[in-house]
C-alpha cells in the first residue's frame, strides 16, 4: 500500500479556465498582489480587496437540473442540483411517503422503515409522474441569464419544455449535444459534438 500525499497549486485549475498566480504578466487578476492579497493592502484600499474576491466568488452561480438518476453529477462534486426524475439511490414508500436511501437490492416485501407496509418503491419519477421541484426550477429558470441543454434528446416533457420556458422570459439559450435535439430550433446557439469536447470548450469561454 503506497501512502501518496499531493500538493495542488493554481496549475490544477489552469485547465478549468482559472487563471494562475503567476501569469505572465506577474498581476493576479490585473492587480499587484500587494495590493489585494496583503494585509497593509487590505488596510489601504479594503472596497478594492472586497470586490476583487466578491469577483472570483461570483463569478457563476450554476444550477445544474438533471433527468438522470445516477449519482455521476455528486461524484464530480456538482453542489446545487436538482434531480428532478428522483435518483436510483432512494427508495419512497407508496404508502405514508416516507424516504430513506435504497438498498442495494430492493424487494417488494421489505417492509417500509416507518409504517411497515410493504409499498417500497424506487423513488424515480416515471411517465404520468409529477417530477421533483418543478416551482424551483421554473423560478430559476426565469431568473437565469443563460440556459444550456446538454446532452439530452429532449424528448421528455416537461424538461423538453425548459428551453421554450426560458425563451419566453428572454432567458439566452444553448444547446450542447452530440447532434441536434428535438427542440434545436428553440436555442440560439447550439453546439453538437461529444459533450467530452463541446462542454469544456464552452466552460473554458464562460471563465475566460
Ligand atoms: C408529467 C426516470 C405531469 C425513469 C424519466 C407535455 C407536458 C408535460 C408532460 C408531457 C407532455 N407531453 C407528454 C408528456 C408526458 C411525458 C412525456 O414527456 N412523454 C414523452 C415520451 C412524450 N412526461 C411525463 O410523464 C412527465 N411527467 O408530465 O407530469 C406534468 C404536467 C405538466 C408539468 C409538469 C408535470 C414525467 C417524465 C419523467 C419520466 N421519467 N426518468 C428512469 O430514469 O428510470 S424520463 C427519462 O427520459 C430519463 O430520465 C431521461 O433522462 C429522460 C430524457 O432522456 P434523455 O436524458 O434526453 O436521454 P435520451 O437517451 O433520450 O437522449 C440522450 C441524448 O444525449 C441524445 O440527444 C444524444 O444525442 C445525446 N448524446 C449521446 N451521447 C452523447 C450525447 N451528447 C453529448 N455527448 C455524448 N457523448
């Protein structure tokens, strides 16, 4: 067993558009790091030394709604999202509603934690089903200044009626997919190829 322990510096982040320390022009952000990241800086021009982290802080607020139910958005460390066709690692009682994370192996005649029926089902959203968190999601979406659609063929209602939604509240719209979708005509722009290279490429605009 190999003990490994790893220091990361600016560099890991480089590739993901952050920019590092020391780039080339020696200013950090165009500001002399005296400036902004000491505390006789700080002392001097404290507005400045504020707004240069408020920027770095907010530079996205992303919310990421996802049709999946696989947990692959929480593995990559995504924070605020929403699952809004439930996910594979919950299980929901019929019954009384009751929650609790689903077992490897499901049966029908596990009983339910809290009322004992033996109602356990998966808890995913299908067809005729009210997805999760749809008022959040439509309050965001009328607040957003971009949508983008990835990956999907939207083909699923009433995810594949987000981008209408967005449009009509002037909301600007992209499409990232391998090819066009059922609704491509509904974006702007639309960008299709492997999500592997369209996706990052977007990314690495949006942080420049
Ligand atoms: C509901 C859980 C009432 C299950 C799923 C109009 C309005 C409202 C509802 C309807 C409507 N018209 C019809 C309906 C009813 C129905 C519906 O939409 N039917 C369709 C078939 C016509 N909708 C419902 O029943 C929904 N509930 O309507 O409640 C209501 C009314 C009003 C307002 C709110 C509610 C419930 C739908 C949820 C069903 N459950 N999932 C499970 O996962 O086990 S849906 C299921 O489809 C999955 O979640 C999946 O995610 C989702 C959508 O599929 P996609 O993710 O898009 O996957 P797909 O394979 O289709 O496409 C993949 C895309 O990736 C392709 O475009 C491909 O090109 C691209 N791609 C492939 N490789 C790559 C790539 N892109 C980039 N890189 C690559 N390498």
């Amino acid at each position: 067993m190999a003990r490994i322990v790893i220091l990361t510096g600016a560099g890991i982040s480089a590739e993901s558009g952050l920019r590092t320390f020391r780039a080339a022009d020696g200013l950090w952000e165009n500001h002399r790091i005296e400036d902004v990241a000491t505390p006789e800086g700080f002392a001097r021009d404290p507005e400045l030394v504020l707004r240069f982290y408020n920027e770095r802080r907010g530079r996205h607020q992303v919310l990421v709604v996802t049709q999946n139910v696989d947990a692959l958005h929480e593995r990559t460390g995504t924070r605020a999202l929403i699952h809004m066709h439930g996910t594979l690692g919950g299980a929901l009682c019929a019954t009384c509603g009751h929650r609790w994370p689903a077992p490897a192996v499901m049966r029908v005649t596990a009983p339910c934690p809290a009322c004992a029926a033996r109602a356990a089902r998966p808890d995913i959203v299908w067809f005729s089903e009210m997805p999760y968190r749809m008022e959040e999601i439509w309050t965001a979406l009328r607040a957003a200044d971009l949508f983008v659609s990835i990956g999907t063929s939207g083909n699923v209602y009433p995810a594949a009626g987000f981008v209408a939604d967005a449009r009509h509240t002037g909301v600007e719209t992209l499409e990232l997919n391998l090819e066009p979708s059922m609704g491509t005509r509904l974006f702007d722009a639309a960008r299709h190829g492997p999500a592997t290279q369209v996706v990052p490429a977007w990314v690495a605009e949006m942080l420049a």
